[in-house]
C-alpha cells in the first residue's frame, strides 16, 4: 500500500488536462467508490484509535501519524451506512479538505485508475444515497460513486459563511448593478456556502452545478450581448474538480472565446499543491482562492470587481 501514491510529479501533469485520478476504495458491500488521488496524503492500515469524549458519532477515534493528531471519520456510517467494525483489517486514507486534515476510514483500498473528467457524471435523480453523491462514473462496467466529502464534513463540523464586518459591503452589489456573480461547483454545500458567503455584498449571483453547465450558461447568454459577456456576467467563481468538464477547462473555454474572455474567473477549491498555482497562470485565470475562508474570498471577489470597473 505504500507505494500506491508514489509519483505524485507525474500525476499533476494530468491536471487542465480536463482528466483526473481516482482511488478507489469500498465501505461495507460491494459498492466501489473513489476519491480524487490529489487531496490524498497517504493510505494506510488503521492504527490504533483513541476515543475521546463527547467526540461526534461519525468520527471513529484519532491517531497520531507523523507527528499529527488526525480526526479518523467511519465514511460508512457517515453517508448512513453501517459502521465499519473490523478496524484491524481495514485501512484509513489521509486526506487534505478545505486546509485541514481528515482521516477516512474504509474497509478496503483497491487500486488508482485515470479517467476523463467527461466521463463523471452528475449522480442520478433518486439514487438512493444520492445525497452523499457529487458524481458517478462507470469503470469495468460498474457504477462507481464519488462521495461529497465537503458535505460529509460540513455535517460533523459545519463551516461558517458569514463575513466579518468590516468586509460586508452592500454597496459591492449595488456598484455592478444588474450584472451577476456565476458560481459553478458540483457539491450544493460548496454552492450554497459561497452563495451565503457572498449575499451580504448584495449580489446577484447564477449558480451551476458543474462546468459544463456553467459553460453552457455564459455561451446562452453571450449569444444575448452585444459586445463582451461582462456586460451581463461581473465574475465567475469556480471549483476545480467538476464532472463532466473541470475548472481549469472552463477557465481555458472561456478564455480562448472572444466573447467571455474578459470575465474575471477566480478558482475556488479544496485541492491543495504547488501546482495549482502554476495551473492558474497557464489556464489564464485571475486568482486562486483555497476552500473555505469567507473574508479571503469576499476580498477577493471585491478586488476583481473593483479592477473591473478601473480596466
């Protein structure tokens, strides 16, 4: 198992390239699910657990890995499953959300496989645990589930939206007028917690739910304008990791289109790494902002408004 993250290098060239890497992984059953191998640190045997009290019922224990006290979470029982009992025979993978790390714990870790994002759909409508679902692909044909690890995690440790008060700005929103703020993200919770985070800068904001849907959008309303799209569209606020076409595609689509090339994009995303830095300047967006600081990213949004009205 531990050389099943090995060549990490490698693996970020796959990034803007519209393409992505699973580790797939299964909980209780024969269900597979995957996680993206770019918010995982490390996958290991479980190690000894320590209870704490009054510890949330999902969390399963902590442990002490490389010098960190990590929070180990029953992803079974945390998307309403039984919880996983055998923990000397299951393994935990450590993952990095939203600048913090978590511990998952899951009865078995199979293999990586790489897929296009074009091949990740939006889950089903009424798939029972759809809830927990951001996207489904099918591999070796069998359904294979992603879960929504920032709704999970809001769930045991909800995540503030609002501002600070020096950074609420009502006026923010009346200075662009009718223009509207598009923000794509394929999990409701990130959609909903930037949505709340945003509304006290009295904003009219679009939602999408992945980049092909905000692609989609912004060509509709392109065709209505006659000049730039900004004329109707101030800035785009998008995820990274999406089914069907990512952020960082997007972000190239849009910038390759006479027509939308002028709206600011600002990339908002759990994942982690050097090389996120190095893909914003090569896609052409604006700015990078790391899940989920409210003020950080009402100022950023506040700043790439503000440059708009200066240009």
């Amino acid at each position: 198992m531990a050389g099943i993250l090995d060549s990490v290098n490698q693996r970020t060239q796959l990034v803007g390239q519209n393409r992505l890497e699973l580790l797939l992984f299964k909980l209780i059953g024969r269900q597979r699910f995957g996680i993206n191998v770019f918010k995982v640190r490390e996958v290991m045997p479980c190690p000894r657990l320590t209870l704490l009290p009054k510890q949330d019922k999902f969390i399963k224990g902590v442990a002490h890995i490389r010098g960190q006290t990590i929070s180990v979470i029953d992803l079974s029982k945390a998307t309403g499953g039984p919880e996983i009992v055998q923990t000397e025979s299951s393994f935990v993978i450590i993952a990095e959300y939203n600048r913090s790390v978590q511990g998952f714990l899951v009865a078995g870790v199979e293999r990586i496989v790489t897929l296009s994002w074009k091949d990740i759909m939006p889950p089903p409508e009424g798939a029972g645990k759809s809830s927990y679902l951001t996207a489904v692909t099918e591999i070796e044909n069998e359904m294979v589930s992603i879960l929504d690890v920032e709704k999970i995690l809001n769930e045991i440790s909800p995540i503030s939206t609002e501002l600070s008060e020096g950074v609420a700005d009502v006026t923010v929103g009346e200075d662009i007028g009718d223009r509207v703020i598009m923000i794509a993200d394929d999990s409701t919770v990130a959609r909903n917690q930037v949505k709340r985070a945003l509304e006290p800068l009295g904003l009219n904001m679009l939602l999408a739910k992945n980049g092909q849907d905000a692609l989609n959008q912004l060509q509709g309303i392109a065709e209505g304008c006659q000049n730039s799209i900004t004329e109707k569209v101030a800035l785009l606020i998008s995820d990274i990791e999406m089914p069907e076409m990512d952020g960082y595609t997007l972000t190239a689509e849009i910038k390759q289109d006479e027509r939308m090339k002028d709206i600011p994009v600002i990339l908002h995303t759990s994942l982690s790494g050097v090389f996120n830095n190095a893909m914003v300047e090569k896609v052409g967006a604006e700015d990078f902002i790391p899940k989920f600081h409210p003020d950080e990213l009402a100022t950023a949004v506040k700043k790439w408004l503000k440059h708009d009205e200066v240009s």
